[in-house]
C-alpha cells in the first residue's frame, strides 16, 4: 500500500494501555515495543517481518478484505444544576430498578421524577439522547462554569431501535443523506411533541455516572486518544489487540476523498452495534469531533497485528 501514514498517536495510547493495565501489559507490552520500533525506523508494512511482527488482514464482510468504519466521539452537553424554564429535560443516573426499569416514554412521562437521580438538566431532549447513543461525553454547567465527565452508568435494559432507520423508514431523511447531522437538523426543524414521538421509538434509556475531570475511557478502562483507538468485536480482537488499519480520509462534508491513511490502532472499547467486521474509530471530543464521526460509514483494510512466535 502506498497510502499516506501516520503512526504519531500510538506511542502515547500505547503507554496508556502500559501504565494503567498491568494484565494487558503483560501481553501486549512487547509487541508495542516492536511496532514503536517499525514505526520510528521504517513504517512501511512490509518490513513488518523484520520486526517480528505478524501482520494478518482480516477478511471483511465481503471476504475481499473490506472492513466497516464508522465513528464515534465525546459529545459535550450544556446543563444546569437547577432546572428552569429552558434548561428543564433532566439528565439521570442509574437507578434501582433491575429487569423492571421504565421505558424511555414512562422516564419522559416522569417515572423517576422525586429519586433524586438529576444529575443535571438539559435545554433539549436531543442532546441528552445524542450522549446516550455515543454511551459517555461531557458535561459543562452553565451555571458555575463546571466541566464533568458522564461515563455510562448503565441501560433499561430494552431493546434499542435506531431514529435513523425511523427516519428513513418515514422517507424523513433519505437513506443516502442519514448522519447525525441530519438528525440533528430534522429535530430542530420539528416542535417538541413532534421530536419526542419520534425519540420514544427508542424504548432503550442509557443512564450516566458523573466523574470530575476524568479522562474518555473505552470498556477496557484505559483513556482514548482521537484516531488512535477503536471499539471492535473482543470475539475477534481481544481488549488490546493493535492493528494496522488504511482509515478512510474523508472530505469537509463527510464524503470520501478517495485516500486512505494508514495507522496503527489499538481495540480498547465495544459497542452494541460494532460486531464482526465493523470498527468504530474515536474521534475525540467536541462539536467538530462530531460532525466527522457522524459522517463517518466508509470501507478500509485491516490487518492484526502479533509477534513472531
């Protein structure tokens, strides 16, 4: 392959995987070693072997080796502490509630209202939905100037139903057109009851747990870099496993370039959807952050990675 490269962020997110996992480090940490090395010296896959390192591609969807990427990212969502009359759509934690826990239409219906589970209150029902299907992000309060983060606290344990594929299924949005920004821009151009039906076809409900100043972590507990870590299938590609991905390159508005970039990933998270032969990059934190993963639905090759025997 002679994509462009750059391997600039893997040195640091596999620190990370060192300092703060000493069971993956014990596995891992001396084939990280190996790729720094290669990175540094050579970068080009095909002296891999020198280093003594296995590359084998997976195989895809479609056998020929092309491999689903989409993205995620921290989204950042204004609150207040205290409701009033337009941050009033209120933020919860995981309550007490086992196999039993309410819809999602029974929670906007005010089934946890007086548990003293308000972690804070949103001016919208969107941007709290939109954290939900990213499953973390941030919270900064409006009123003291706080930043926090809101890692997942858990689910209502229902199924959950994709808006997009509502959307489409009305011919709201086209198929070819479905992203989060659609999305978002549909739910602006529509009154609040409007919005709400639409939202409760999603009877599932995630519920957050608030942690000051903490870093985005994935499901293996380790801190995620932007376009440095991906959510896979641990069926295929165990917490820790670094692969060597060519990452399609996307233009401003979220179409194909045409180019693809190679880079070294590390599978640190897990997602309901990311089965089989489907990555889900993280694109950090932040609006931008999220127009870019939105977008993102393209094919790339990807090849794991082991040491020699």
């Amino acid at each position: 392959t002679n994509s462009p490269r750059d391997y600039t962020a893997f040195s640091e997110q596999a620190e990370m995987v060192v300092s703060k996992s000493p069971s993956m480090a014990k596995i891992y940490q001396p084939l990280y070693q190996q790729l720094n090395e290669w990175a540094l010296q050579s970068g080009n896959p095909q002296d891999l072997a020198n280093y003594g390192v296995q590359a084998a591609q997976l195989g895809g969807g479609d056998k020929q080796g092309n491999v689903l990427f989409t993205g995620y990212f921290s989204p950042v969502m204004e609150l207040r502490h205290e409701p009033n009359e337009e941050y009033r759509y209120p933020v919860y934690a995981l309550p007490n509630c086992g196999q039993e826990c309410p819809t999602r239409a029974e929670i906007y219906d005010g089934a946890l209202d007086g548990l003293g589970l308000e972690l804070g209150y949103a001016a919208n029902r969107i941007d709290p939905f939109m954290m939900e299907v990213q499953g973390s992000g941030f919270g900064h309060f409006e009123d003291d100037d706080t930043l926090e983060y809101f890692a997942y606290g858990g689910k209502n344990n229902k199924a959950y139903i994709s808006i997009g594929k509502v959307l489409i299924e009305r011919e709201l949005v086209t198929r070819e057109n479905m992203s989060m920004k659609a999305i978002t821009e549909w739910v602006l151009a529509n009154d609040e009851e409007t919005v709400r039906e639409l939202l409760e076809q999603n009877p599932s409900y995630v519920f957050f747990n608030p942690q000051a100043d903490a870093p985005v972590t994935g499901s293996a507990g380790i801190p995620l870099l932007p376009m440095a870590s991906v959510a896979g299938d641990r069926s295929i590609l165990p917490m820790g496993t670094p692969i060597l991905a060519e990452v399609p390159l996307l233009n401003a508005d979220g179409s194909w370039s045409g180019a693809h970039q190679l880079r070294l990933l590390i599978v640190l998270d897990t997602g309901g959807a990311v089965k089989q032969n489907h990555l889900d990059l993280y694109h950090g934190m932040g609006p931008r952050a999220g127009t870019e993963a939105g977008h993102y639905k393209h094919f790339g090759r990807v090849w794991k990675l082991g040491l020699d025997n």
